[in-house]
C-alpha cells in the first residue's frame, strides 16, 4: 500500500531500508522516515531492491555513505558557497548527485570525484536527463589518492572518515582557490572552529588556522540524511588566507605536534621530560625517512578520539644511544628558551598562532628543531 501511495516520477534510483521504499530525492519531512525506524547503524539492515536492476544499490554507512536529501539545506549550501557563472566547482563523493545537480545550474563546470563506480553510474545518468552532462566530468578514483584538478571552489560533503587528511589536501596543497564549503560531522566541525581557550581548541584548529579562516554557516540533522548517521552535522566554509606566515611548515607541523601531544599541560612540565628532550635531539639529527607521509600522518592526527589530544609514544626510541650529559645539556637549552621567553607556565590550549609561531622562531634560534633534518 505505502508504495501505492509514494510512488513518484523520480529518475534516481530507489532505495529500501528494512523492506520500505525510499528515494533520494524526498518531498517529505526527513522526521516522517525517522518516525519510521529508518535510524539504524547497522549496515546489514541497508538493503537493495532488485539486485540485478541498474541504479539500485547499497548505501553503506561504515562507507560514509550518507545521501542528504533535505532541499532546504542543499539550497542553502549552494546559496552560501557563493558560487559563480564562471565557476569550476571541485565535488568530493557526490554520492547520486543530489548537491551535484543544483552545482550545475549554477556554474560553469562541476568536477566530482567518486570512488564508487556504483554512484557514478547514477550521478551521470541524472545530469544526462536533465540535460547537464556538458557541464559534468567525473573522476572515478579515492579522493585521497588522485592528484586535484584546477578548481576555483569547494563544495561538498564529504566522507567523515576523511575530513582531516581531505582538509589537509585542499589548505597545504599547491591548488589555489577562492573557498571550500564543507559539510562535516558536527564535533568535527567544532574543534575546526575552536579558538584558544576553548575547550576543543586543538591542533587541527591551530594547523588549519594557520592558512585559512574558518566560517561556520549552519547546523544539519542527521533526520536530512538517508540512511540517518549516528550524528548531526555542521557546513563550514574555508578562506585560504592571503597572507601567510613564512614559515618552514614540517617544522611548524612537527613543532604542533609536540606541544599539543598534552595540550593542557604547561609547556615547561612537557619539554622537561627526559624522554621529549631526546626525541628533539634524535629528530634534530635523523634524516627524514617519510616525508611524503607528514601531510596525512602528522598534520591531524590529534583529530581522532584520543583523550586530551595525547598521543602514543614510541616505546623504541625511549632509550637514548647518546650520552647522559648531552641529553642534559640539551634539555636545558630547551628550558632555558621557555624560561626566558616567559612560556614556561603557559599551556598549548590557550595559545595563540602568533605566540606559537614567536616560541618556534625562538627555538630554532636556538638550534632546536622539531622535524628531522637531513645530516
């Protein structure tokens, strides 16, 4: 009866979840699905109908996959990008196309990069109908993974599972651009907003912070999404900055790191441990092995649930080759600096970018780095 009674005309798919059929494009209040018990975390319980029918497939929550539906807020994401006639917009997982579709009305060209050959197939079918294909090109490859296409705007929702690293492409990659309008997880979102002294200030705050100014636009439902996520969400817009400090950014990036692996700490009670006094001195002498990987690896890291943004430490490397005194020589050299410059009772959580930057200037000054220089 209820497939009587909701069957419209739609050129996308159909999906069900736990036997009921649902579309992506929804005219009805996301609270009607919600009511219905369509907020399950369970990925078996999303099923598909007709398997062997085109554009009928899984959505896969622990992929990420989750379609907003809510034309309110797609309309609303679209209006706030600012998107312009001349425009080439970069799309990351545009999943069927619900947000990819408004984009083509309004710009010039939409670039989206898919992973799932699945959506593409769909994506490309509804900008066909409407007559948009001219305006679409689709890159079937991991976001991750594939260089980035000249673009003059961001706008997307992407994968939670890859916002750190993704964020990361678009601010420290060679690819200038006017903005990027993200829809994100909503804790996520407000640690990316977070100001010195707030209780989620954190180094992704301060990294990002460091080359962009970050927007908050508006708050999301998870109800607006089908299959419904555990969470709500948030869109942010992000402005590259004009000016950026000239800084080494391994060195800026690694020199975060060690402040906020306890951000609340003093930074004298952190850099007085013998164990972080030879870690500087090993890092300060080794030749970097992995500098391909600092961008994904080390510039975010302290985004995921560790507690307090502490890190692990290297079990390995807690027994110095060095001679005693030398280490000891080194660690007061590091005291030293935070003495005099008045930063040895200060903690990372409360700091500004500009103090920051000043502390490292000084350090370096001193012969103290924190990435590991080539002998």
């Amino acid at each position: 009866m209820l497939w009587r009674i909701y069957s419209f005309s739609f050129d996308i798919a159909r999906f069900v979840i736990r036997g009921q059929p649902l579309r992506l494009l929804v005219t009805k209040s996301s609270n009607y699905y919600n009511r219905r018990g369509y907020d399950d975390d369970d990925d078996k319980k999303i099923k598909k109908i007709n398997e062997g029918d085109e554009g009928n497939i899984y959505l896969h929550k622990s992929r990420g996959q989750h379609i907003l539906t809510n034309p309110r807020v797609l309309d609303t994401i679209v209006r706030k990008a600012d998107v312009r006639s001349t425009d080439t917009i970069l799309e990351i997982g545009p999943g069927t196309g619900n947000l990819t579709l408004k984009l083509l009305q309004v710009a010039q060209k939409v670039v989206a990069i898919e992973i799932d050959k699945r959506m593409v197939e769909i994506l490309i079918n509804r900008a066909s109908n409407r007559g948009l294909e001219n305006r679409l090109s689709v890159i079937c490859k991991d976001a991750l993974k594939t260089e980035l296409p000249q673009f003059d705007a961001v706008v997307a929702n992407i994968p939670y599972g890859i916002s750190s690293p993704l964020i990361a492409k678009f601010v420290f990659g060679t690819n200038s651009f006017r903005s990027a309008t993200l829809l994100l997880q909503k804790e996520f979102a407000r640690r990316l907003l977070a100001n010195p002294g707030d209780s989620q200030f954190n180094r992704l705050a301060v990294n990002v912070k460091l080359v962009a100014d970050i927007e908050f636009i508006m708050d999301v439902s998870k109800r607006d999404f089908i299959p419904c996520p555990k969470v709500d969400s948030s869109v942010v817009k992000i402005h590259p900055k004009v000016n950026v400090p000239s800084v080494d950014m391994n060195e800026w990036w690694a020199f975060t790191r060690t402040c906020f692996s306890k951000k609340n700490k003093t930074l004298g009670a952190t850099f007085k441990q013998k164990k972080k006094a030879y870690e500087l001195l090993r890092r300060s002498e080794m030749v970097d092995q992995h500098k391909d990987k600092v961008m994904t690896n080390c510039i975010f890291d302290d985004e995921t649930n560790k507690s307090n943004d502490e890190e692990e430490v290297d079990e390995e490397h807690l027994h110095p080759p060095c001679f005693e005194k030398d280490m000891n020589l080194f660690r007061d050299k590091i005291v030293e600096v935070l003495r005099t410059s008045g930063f040895e009772e200060k903690r990372p959580s409360k700091l500004s970018n500009e103090e920051l930057l000043y502390l490292l200037s000084l350090f370096n000054q001193a012969g103290i780095h924190f990435h590991d220089k080539a002998k």
